[in-house]
C-alpha cells in the first residue's frame, strides 16, 4: 500500500489487516520507528512498514523488492499516497507545486 499511515489509507490498511491480509505500507515517514511500533499496535504484528516515495522510481523498487522479498508476492495494490499543502493560491513555492502533482498525479502510476 502506498500511503497508508494516515486519512484514508489508514483505514482501508485497517480493514485490510482486520480481514487478516498482510499489509505492508509504504510511505515518507516509513522509516520512523515510533510511528512503526504504534502502526502495528493497531494494525497487528505481520503488518510492515517501510519508507517510499512514490515519484522516486529508485524507491519504488526498493519497496516492491523489500515486500517481495519478505511476502514472496504482491497480490493487491492499493493506492493511499497523497499531500496536500494548505497554502493560497499564490505564494507558494514551484517546489511545493512540484511535490503535490508528482505525488498526488504522477505517484500512482
């Protein structure tokens, strides 16, 4: 699952892992340990979690070959990854403006 650590895609990862599918969730803040540890509190202990971005390809290989590696396959993909910056119209940075379509846009595909 991309995305899935909060919103929406903590939910469908809820109800995935509630139904007892194995999660794995990939996401920016994937690397975080307390975030991990409190994650699979709720999720449950087969659930993973690793670091990705999804507009970086390098780290979509990385994710999928991790998960690949420790599961054996990947049978469902879910989509969950996404930003959003509360800014004005106008003001913002091209960088944000960059961030948000390439994660939001291009990141699922």
């Amino acid at each position: 699952m991309t995305g899935g650590l909060t919103w929406i895609g903590f939910v469908e990862a809820k109800a995935l892992a509630d139904n007892d599918i194995r999660v794995a969730i990939g996401a920016w803040r994937g690397g975080d340990t307390a975030m991990y540890a409190d994650m699979r509190s709720v999720l449950g202990e087969d659930t993973a979690m690793r670091p990705l971005n999804v507009w970086d390809e390098r780290s979509v290989n990385a994710f999928c070959k991790s998960v690949r590696d420790e599961a054996g396959s990947i049978d469902i993909l879910v989509n969950a990854a996404g930003i959003c910056l509360h800014q004005t119209a106008t003001g913002h940075s091209l960088s944000d403006r960059k961030n948000v379509l390439e994660t939001n846009l291009t990141g699922p595909f």
